[in-house]
C-alpha cells in the first residue's frame, strides 16, 4: 500500500503564498513523476505541474513564473511553492504519484482558497 499526505492548503488573499506538500509512504520504492493537479468546482481536474526524476518540469500555462514545483527523493516528498495566487487558483490541489513502475496514486486533495 502506498499512502499520500498532502498539507498546505489553506485561505489567503489574492496576492498571497502557499506552499503544499506531497509525502509518500509505504511501499513504493522509486517515484517517476510527481505532478499537482487541481479541480475547481465544476471544472475537469486538470495539470498544475509536474517532474520527473530526471528533473524534467511542465507548468501549465496559467501558472508559469508563479508556481514553483520541486521534490526531495531523500524523504519521497514533493512541494508546490504557489507566489502571487490569483481567485481563480481556487480549487482542490491533488498530489499525483507515478511509480518507477508505473503505478499511478493520488492523494486525498488539498483545499486553496485564495479571496479577491
């Protein structure tokens, strides 16, 4: 069993931070991608970022130059640094995992809520 904890959502003004954090535990041995998605209400979940373990990273679009996406292979945990958040950040942020053999987990979701 592989077990995901998100933390690091929260409530901020527009114009705020936050950073969220993906731990991985229990039996997984090598992680291939971490990645952050997020679903607004009404919406389809869709990309925030990811990276590999060779160090490769995507942002999407709407978040590039304020999103930072980075991981520590040491403690199987990934972070999203979010700078200048704007209202329509809002959403829940899952934690996407790819296995070194591909297996694919998510993690629970994490509330942002960033208010105009």
């Amino acid at each position: 069993q592989v077990q995901l904890v998100e933390s690091g959502g929260g409530l901020v003004q527009a114009g705020g931070s936050l950073r969220l954090s993906c731990a991985a535990s229990g039996s997984i041995f090598s992680i291939n991608v971490m990645g952050w998605y997020r679903q607004a209400s009404g919406t389809q979940r869709e990309l925030v970022a990811r990276i590999t373990s060779g160090g490769s990273i995507n942002y999407a679009d709407s978040v590039k130059d304020r999103f930072t996406i980075s991981r520590d292979n040491a403690k199987n945990t990934g972070y999203l640094q979010m700078n200048s958040l704007k209202p329509e950040d809002t959403a829940v942020y899952y934690c996407l995992v790819i296995s070194g053999r591909g297996y694919r987990y998510w993690g629970q979701g994490t509330q942002v809520t960033v208010s105009s």
